[in-house]
C-alpha cells in the first residue's frame, strides 16, 4: 500500500510551482494530494492534480483579527479532519501563512512534517515549526535567521 502524502502550498506562484514539482516527482511512488488556498488555485493545473482548498486568511487587519482567529481555528479542525480521513502519513509545507492550519493538525496528529525554504531567508511559517519537522529541504545551509541548533535538519536540494 502506498503512503499518503499532502502537500501544503498556496498564495503565490513561488509556493505553488515547488510544490507541484514535488507531488510530480512524489506521485509515481506515492498517493500525494495537494492543499491550497484560494490565491494558489491561479497556478494550479486543476485537470492534472489531486487538490484541496484550505483558504487561510492573511492576519494583516488587526480590526479583523478576533475573526481570522476564529476563522484559523475552524480551518485546524477543517485541515485535522482531511488529513485524518485521507489517512494522511506525512506533510510538506512549502511555508507561508497559509499552511498554518494543516501544519498545526499534523502536529496534533504526529504525523511527519517535512518543509520546503525556497529562499535565503527562514519564513516565519518554516520558523514556528522548525522544531516540529523531521526535515527542511533548502537550496543554501547559508539560510538567515537559522538557529544553529537546529542546522542537522537542513538537506539540501538542487534547484530545477
């Protein structure tokens, strides 16, 4: 039987082009599905790829926030029940907001988190959950704002 994957992505085509290259080189071997929010739909080759809309909200408008937190809160039950039912073993998130909510679900379900850092700059999402993941897959081990305890988890990948 093959191993469940998710792939968790969204907002721009900088999260979402790495990850249909991962779910492409992934989906040979691998049952992989892809979760994005609205934003990273524009990207996403709808016919080609197994996909879900997790559609987090950005918390920039601090009027809004009492709601976006509501809202991230049902997204975590939302993403919990995904990867629960689609028997889910393990998850990579390409970083960004937006996958916060699955990346916090796998948590709760001990799943296996692996994370994508396209840039030279650790992102706040990859950040939090540093501690949390088996792997960060980067192109550099001269990523900024790495905490040098935690450099053993670097693996370095080849840019395509």
């Amino acid at each position: 039987m093959k191993t469940n994957i998710l792939i968790s992505t969204g907002g721009s085509g900088g999260h979402v082009i790495p990850a249909t290259i991962i779910y492409d080189h992934l989906s040979k071997d691998f049952n992989v599905i892809i979760s994005t929010d609205k934003r990273g739909l524009r990207y996403l080759d709808k016919d080609n790829y197994k996909f879900n809309v997790i559609d987090t909200p950005k918390l920039n408008n601090i009027f809004l926030l009492p709601f976006k937190l509501i809202s991230i809160l049902f997204l975590t039950l939302k993403s919990f029940f995904l990867l629960k039912n689609k028997k889910i073993e393990k998850l990579i998130s390409t970083g960004g907001y937006m996958s916060f909510p699955l990346i916090l679900s796998a948590k709760m379900l001990n799943l296996k988190i692996y994370l994508l850092e396209p840039n030279m700059v650790l992102g706040r999402a990859n950040k939090y959950f540093l501690n949390s993941c088996e792997k960060i897959f980067c192109y550099s081990e001269k990523i900024k704002n790495f905490p040098d305890n935690l450099k053993s988890k670097i693996k370095i990948i080849k840019p395509l």
